[in-house]
C-alpha cells in the first residue's frame, strides 16, 4: 500500500493484533498495488501511538469542559460519565481514552452535524434561559450598585439626606409649634426611636412610618375659632332653610350657652322625621353658622365595629376609624360631625356598629375615647356629634338615651311652597343653564305640582319635578321651538304628565257604617275612611237565643290594626248594650270591617275610635256627622289614648275640607305647637273618653 505525496504527514501503522485507529484516518486511495521493498521499524507496544498524538494540554482541557457541557444536557448517563471522567480513572489524562470517549459521546458522522449540533435549540433552550437570566441577575445587580453608589456621593456632597433621616425630620418638624399631651409626647418619641432603628426595607419598618404618620397628622391641642355670635348665626341658618324651628332654636341656645361659659362644648342631637325634610342640609348650614369644620358618614348598612374603632395595627392595610379620620381631615378638635342613618345600621360576625357608638357618642367616655389603631386616649369631648334618622324604633335604646331627639316634621303646602319659590326653583332654573327671563312657572303652578304630584312630608320629589320642568323647558328653547318659556296651571301637564292625587276624599257625604278617619303615612298625614257593612243577614233566634255574630277584617292590615279592631268591637258591643240595651245588632250580626286602598300596608291603634265609630253608625243606622274626622286609640274601657303624627293629621283633615277634627287630651300639647295658619278654620274636641265622641257624632240625631 502507497500512501501518496498529498498526505506525507498521515502515518501507516501496521499492526498484527486488534488494532485501534482515530475515527479520522481512513485510507484516501490505492493506486499501484505490487510487491516491493517495504519498511519496517518495530517499536514498543506501550509507545505505539506517543508520537502520533502530541496533542497540547490546553486542547485536552477543551475537550473535557465540552464534555461536561454535553453530558449537563443529558442526565441519561450523567452519573456514569461523570465516574469515567474522574482522575483514578485514567480517562483525562489519556488522549486516547478521551478522544475514544468524546467520539462515542457525540455520534456524529460528519464535520457538518458535529457543527451545527450546539445550535440546536431543543437541546440548548436551558442553557439559553439560564445565560440570560444570568444576565437579568448581573444587570440588575450592577444597577442596584450604581444606585447605592449615588446616593452616598450624594450624601457625600450634601445634596441629598438618607431616606430614613428626612422622614424622621418630617415627623419632628410636624411637632414643632405644637401643644401635645404628656402621653402622647411619650409615644412619639418611642416610635422615632424605634423607626432609627428599623431597616428601611423592612415591613415593620412600614408599618412604624404609617403609625407616626397618623399619630402626628393628628390636630393635637388645635380648636377653629367658634362663632359665638346670635345674631350671625340666626341670619346663617334662616338664610339656608325655611321653617325647622326647634332645629333652630336648639342650636341657637347651644351658642348662648358656649358664650356664658367662655368655652365651646360638645353635644350629641338627633334630627329624626321623615324622608327629604333636610336633616342632612341643616347640618351643613349649622356648621357653617358656628363656623366649625365639617364631616359626615353615613351609618346605613354598616356591620364592621372596626369603621368605627379603627383596625388593630397587626393587620395588613390597618386604619383609623372614621372618627379618626375626621380629626385628620377637619385639622381641628372641635368639628360637627353628622353621622347619617343611625336608625339603619347593620349588624354581622364583626360586630354590632351600634354598641361601639356607645363609647362614641356618651359625653362621659368620649373624653378619652380610645381607637384600635392609635391605642393612645383622643378628647372627643369638644365633637359637635348630630345623628339622623327616619324613624326611633329601629335605633337600640341605650343608644336612643344618649341622644338628645329633635323632631323635624314634614311641610305643609303653604312651607313647600316657600321653599320652592325661595330655593328650589332659582338653584334648578341656574342647574339647567337657563334664566328668569326664559323660564318662569307661576305659584299657581307651583301649588298644583305640591297638590296633586307631590305629596310627601318632603321636599325631595318636588325638587325632582320642578327639576323636570326646567329641563323640558331647556329642550324646547335648544330645539327652537319657542324662545321663552311660562309654565302655568294650565300647561303645566304638558311637563310633567297627569296628575297623580285627584281627589282628596272617598265620600263627599258618609252613609251609615262609614266614617271618616285620620292617619299617617311616608307621604304625610292622610283621610282614611272606615267601611263596615253585614256579610249576610242576621240568623233568627234560635232556642238558646240569639247566634254568636262574627267580624272580619280586610284592607291588608297590620297585626297592631287587627288587634286594635278586634278591641274596639268588643268595646262597641258592650257600649251599644248600655247606650241601647234592646239592640242585639252588634252581638248576633256577621259583619265585615274593610279600610280603603287595599294594596297599602296600614298598621297602628290610632284608628280604634274610629272603628267604635263606625259599628255604632252601621248597628244605630245612622249617619255620622258630616266633615268631622278623628283619631285616637281606644281601649277595652273606652279611654282614648294618645297618638302621633297630629302635625300631618291636621294638615291632611284641612287639605280634605273637615272642619271638625277629635283628638286625644294628651295630644292637646302636640296641636297647641302647631302654626295658625294650619289650625285656623278649624273646630278641635280634645276627648278622653269615647262617650264624649258619641256625643259629638250622633248627638244631633
């Protein structure tokens, strides 16, 4: 075999016993073959290949970290290979073994795959990932660096103090200037110490911050100037709200008594009455009369105590309560505060919100009322606390006694009528962008919208249809159809529709078994009119007399409503037999009791003497007197016991043209309250017994 000139450096080695070739000699071509002289040279068989494979150190150690890097990619034979690759094992040290290895590691049958075989993706994707996290993690740290570098060039030079030191000097320059008690100096100075020792990146750390900033964000010692002045706050309030006298007045005696004693105090009233008579607003207008800051929160569906004692500061994002909250706000120690919808507070597994404003709004405690979150005593005893509410039941009693309880009734039409020609309508003609030289609506107008759309105690819905008037009013002048505008009495359904009370009373003229009743309602007081008539004729006499009589009621009455007809037929039973002993009517008769409107919901006692009224005018077959109207629970005996809602009462008989009304003794005090304007045209019979309405009903018959 001729090994030709183009490869003089490739040896031939001959050798009798199982020789091993490197995977790259081959033999290239054969082109004589005959019989010649040939060389021979013998040489050891432990230096066969030395002078072959002189490979470089730096070479070998090439290998070998690539090696590793295949055998990182594929945990098959990970541990197999990384015991052969040890150096007991003679495979590092030996070219030949490690050559015989790294061939068989990688399989490749050509140059070409063995070069693209470390740009195969699917087996090089976590190295990649790891490369470039890496890369993530260095840059990131070198940013990190750089920054801390800044910062101490910038401290350096004076330019810039640490983070830790400005909020501490921002904490105490807040308390510079500044009049704080003793034990809460204490406190401060306690978390400062502790803040200086805390690392800034720390969650105690944050924790600490936001407690110090809340504790000196606090108006410690700090009072508004109150207005002590009668005179400007009478002109304050009359200038915002009409009417609300005992409002009023009350607040004008708090101011009285603030200037006797030099000092300003703390109290807690309750305005209670019904939907849309402005509690809510005359709170406003009372802070701005005593000129104190003021705040409000509304107690409706509350169930969590910690909205108003605050949460422990243990908890992830912990705060204040409200109460807190508004000291922060107001900046001062002396603010009104209304807390609105004390009647509709909830209650759930947090707790009763109703017993934690026990401590809050008792003169007593509040002094040194204690919030979860500060943990350190707060003076709530300068706190103007006013409370509303539509109605007492729902409000626990503890909490009722603690409130001083001003009624605030609903208007009349004449006062509605006021309030929209003096407020209503100049705020909702300028809300909808219009004049008084386009848009005008007359008091005639104005009086029938009151009369016939809006009835309610409140002024709520009035503002919504005038608000309706003004907005109509506005499309027409925009869509040119007319350039100014008066709305009357005659146009004034093209605005707002028909009209929604028609008539004010069922009966011009009562027959028998009919009178006519009083009551109160969402809407203010209204006629009710009682209906009793026989079910079907009276039984004859049988042996043992004369059949037990009966008496059903309908008209969706209350359980209170029911109870109070069941007593006053037993009382018209046995005041019929004393009045008339030979009329058995009452106790052999099958008779129905049923009030009007049956889809409204009524309940209450007041119209037990009403009833009375009734079954005697259905068993006497007479007539009760004309236009005469009254209320009044009635007991087993006869006494007419006291009722509310006389205000609404009255108005409701006058608007119905009555001019005779019966009302309870006891509620003589409630009537003698009342304007002249409503009890004028009026005859009035306080009574105490129901013979003296007897008298007065079916006297002249």
């Amino acid at each position: 075999m001729l090994v030709p000139e183009l490869f003089p450096n490739v040896p031939l080695v001959a050798v009798n016993r199982n020789p091993v070739f490197p995977r790259f000699i081959k033999i290239i071509e054969v082109t004589e073959a005959h019989d010649g002289p040939y060389s021979s040279e013998k040489r050891a068989r432990r230096h066969l290949y030395n002078v072959v494979f002189e490979l470089p150190f730096a070479l070998t150690a090439e290998i070998v970290k690539t090696i590793r890097d295949i055998i990182a990619l594929n945990p098959l034979y990970r541990e197999s290979v990384l015991q052969m690759m040890q150096a007991g094992q003679r495979v590092v040290d030996n070219p030949i073994y490690l050559s015989d290895m790294g061939a068989a590691l990688t399989g490749a049958e050509s140059h070409d795959r063995l070069y693209r075989f470390p740009n195969d993706s699917t087996n090089f994707t976590p190295v990649r990932l790891d490369a470039q996290v890496e890369e993530k993690i260095k840059q990131t740290h070198r940013k990190y660096l750089l920054q801390e570098q800044l910062k101490i060039i910038k401290k350096e030079l004076g330019l810039e103090k640490e983070d830790k030191d400005a909020i501490e000097e921002k904490f105490r320059e807040r308390l510079k200037d500044r009049t704080m008690p003793q034990h809460i100096m204490d406190v401060i100075s306690e978390e400062l110490n502790k803040l200086g020792l805390l690392d800034n990146h720390s969650s105690e750390f944050n924790v600490t911050r936001n407690y110090l900033d809340w504790l000196t964000s606090m108006p410690w010692g700090t009072n508004s100037k109150e207005n002590l002045k009668l005179s400007q706050a009478k002109e304050v309030l009359e200038e915002d709200h009409y009417g609300m006298e005992d409002v009023k007045k009350r607040i004008l005696e708090f101011i009285a008594v603030s200037q006797l004693r030099g000092s300003t105090q703390g109290k807690i009233l309750c305005f209670y009455g019904p939907p849309g008579v402005g509690k809510t607003s005359i709170a406003r207008s009372i802070a701005r009369a005593l000129n104190r800051e003021y705040f409000r929160f509304s107690m409706g569906g509350m169930t969590d105590v910690a909205e108003i004692k605050g949460h422990r500061r243990t908890y992830v994002g912990a705060m204040p309560g409200k109460i807190i909250q508004c000291l922060k706000k107001t900046k001062t120690e002396n603010p009104l505060v209304l807390i609105d919808e004390v009647d509709k507070i909830g209650r759930g597994y947090q707790g009763d919100p109703s017993s934690a404003l026990l401590e809050l709004l008792d003169p007593e405690q509040n002094a040194n009322f204690l919030d979860h979150y500060l943990d350190v005593p707060v003076d709530l005893s300068k706190v103007l606390f006013i409370c509303t509410a539509n109605v007492l039941d729902t409000i626990p009693e503890p909490l009722r006694d603690r409130m001083e309880m001003i009624n605030v009734s609903g208007y009349v039409a004449q006062e509605k009528l006021a309030i929209a020609e003096r407020y209503l309508v100049p705020q909702l003609r300028t809300l909808c962008g219009l004049d008084e030289q386009k848009a005008k609506i007359t008091p005639e107008a104005l009086s029938v919208l009151i009369r016939q759309y809006c009835r309610e105690s409140g002024v709520r819905n009035l503002q919504k249809q005038v608000e309706k008037v003004f907005r109509k009013v506005a499309f027409r002048i925009v869509n040119g159809e007319e350039t100014e505008v008066n709305v009357t009495q005659e146009n004034l359904q093209d605005y707002v529709g028909k009209p929604i009370f028609t008539v004010d009373r069922m009966y011009d003229v009562t027959p028998p078994g009919v009178v006519m009743g009083l009551a109160w309602t969402a809407m203010g007081g209204s006629t009710l009119f009682i209906e009793t008539s026989l079910r079907r004729p009276r039984e004859p006499q049988g042996k043992n007399g004369a059949k037990e009589g009966s008496l059903e009621v309908t008209g969706q009455l209350g359980d209170v409503m029911k109870e109070s007809a069941k007593i006053a037929y037993t009382f018209a039973r046995s005041f019929l037999m004393k009045e008339q002993p030979d009329n058995d009517f009452l106790v052999g008769s099958h008779i129905h009791l049923h009030v009007p409107e049956g889809a409204t919901p009524k309940d209450g006692p007041s119209a037990g003497c009403t009833i009375v009224t009734a079954l005697q005018s259905l068993a006497t077959n007479k007539q009760a007197r004309q236009n005469v109207a009254m209320t009044g629970e009635v007991s087993l005996t006869g006494k007419i016991l006291p009722v509310g809602g006389i205000k609404e009462k009255t108005i409701a008989a006058k608007r119905a043209g009555v001019t005779c009304i019966i009302l309870p003794a006891e509620n003589r005090k409630d009537f003698s309250d009342l304007s002249e304007y409503i009890t004028e045209g009026l005859e009035v019979h306080f009574v105490e017994n129901y013979s003296e309405i007897y008298k007065i009903v079916f006297s002249g018959q």
